[in-house]
C-alpha cells in the first residue's frame, strides 16, 4: 500500500550577521550647560570646506578643537597642530571643556581626547560614510557624539547612522537635544541628510581617542 507523504520545507540556512552596538545616552549634563555650550560653540568662528574623507563629494562647517597629532593618521598635514593638546582645551575652561571633562570621566575611563571636533550643517550640507580612526585601532578606539541643539524634529532627519562590515546599516539613532551616542570608533558612520524644512543647525560635537585601555 502506497502512502502520501507531504513534503517538509527545508529551513533554510543563514548566519546571522554581526552587528556593532552603539550607546545611546540622554542629557548626559545639565540643561543649562548643554545651552551654555552650544552658544559657545556658535561663537567659535567654524570653517566651511570641511570633508568626512578625502573623496567626500559634499563638504559642511568645522571646527578643530584638541587635534595634537598623537597619533599622526590620516590627517591632512595642515589639519593637526601641537598646540591643539587636550591639556591646554581644558586649560581654556570654556563650556565645551567641561562638557569634555564629563565625557571623558563617565564614558572614556579617564582617558585623555586626542581629538575633539564639532560639525555644523544644515540643508545641503552633506556628509559621507566615513571611520573616525584606522580599523588597526578595532579593539581600543572610541568616538562619542553629542548634539548640543536646542530642538529637533525627527522629520528633519540628520540621524546617526552606522554600517556593519559588509556594508548594511547596522544602527540607528534620531538626533535628540543633549544626546550622547557613544561607539566604537573606527566603525563606519555618517550623517543621514537633512531635511529642507529644517529650521535648526545641526551640531554634532565628537569626542575621541585610539586607545581606550577599558
């Protein structure tokens, strides 16, 4: 006697993809100093001409705050200088250097920046997938990104966004007034565009370093 038997699907097979966490932190500092520092910020003269990388299509504002060169990777020749140490950023004792200070203690284990930046764009100012340090940092590097604005729609768009190894987005985060988003930093990342019915400046101050001992 013969049977029926219905056939079973078989289950595919897959390997899961790795992905790279980020850490997202709300009001990391007080209202005030978050306010403080933003209007600091604006004061502060930014250059317009800047590019994620060398081949960056789009350009936007930036400014330079502790790029000493410790580490002298992928910087133009005239963008690092001696002078710019962390040391002498905290000695300045302006509002970035003590939302720096918090930064460094609460989310670098003390470790000093090699690098602090901020980014300024608006409409049109475009950005580009990019790495903060050399992948050959994979295992120490850091980058932390706040965003000192005083409001954000998320209709706007200028999220922050990161790519796993294969090229995929990986994560994903709105931009939201006082927010850290901390990660590793030689991960790729950019800038999502903004929206042309923006009405607010995006800031995005980054804080660094290759080797975090942690």
């Amino acid at each position: 006697m013969r049977t029926s038997r219905t056939p079973v699907a078989s289950t595919p097979s897959f390997t899961p993809k790795k992905r790279c966490a980020i850490n997202v932190y709300d009001n990391p500092v007080s209202p005030e100093l978050c306010e403080a520092t933003r209007a600091w910020l604006l004061s502060q003269s930014p250059i317009f001409g800047w590019r994620a990388h060398a081949n960056a299509p789009g350009v936007f504002w930036h400014r330079n705050f502790v790029l000493p060169g410790t580490h002298q990777h992928h910087y133009d020749d005239i963008a690092w200088n001696s002078e710019l140490s962390y040391e002498a950023f905290c000695a300045s004792e302006s509002p970035l250097a003590r939302v720096a200070e918090i930064v460094r203690q609460q989310f670098f284990d003390g470790e000093a920046f090699t690098r602090i930046w901020a980014n300024f764009q608006s409409f049109g100012d475009e950005s580009a997938f990019h790495r903060d340090f050399p992948v050959q940092y994979a295992r120490t590097a850091r980058t932390a990104v706040w965003y000192p604005v005083m409001n954000w729609e998320r209709d706007w768009g200028g999220d922050f966004i990161t790519l796993s190894d294969d090229g995929e987005v990986d994560a994903c985060t709105l931009i939201k007034p006082n927010r850290l988003v901390v990660f590793n930093g030689t991960q790729t990342h950019a800038a999502r565009p903004i929206s042309r019915y923006c009405s607010e400046l995006r800031i995005a101050v980054s804080f660094g370093c290759e080797v975090v001992n942690a």
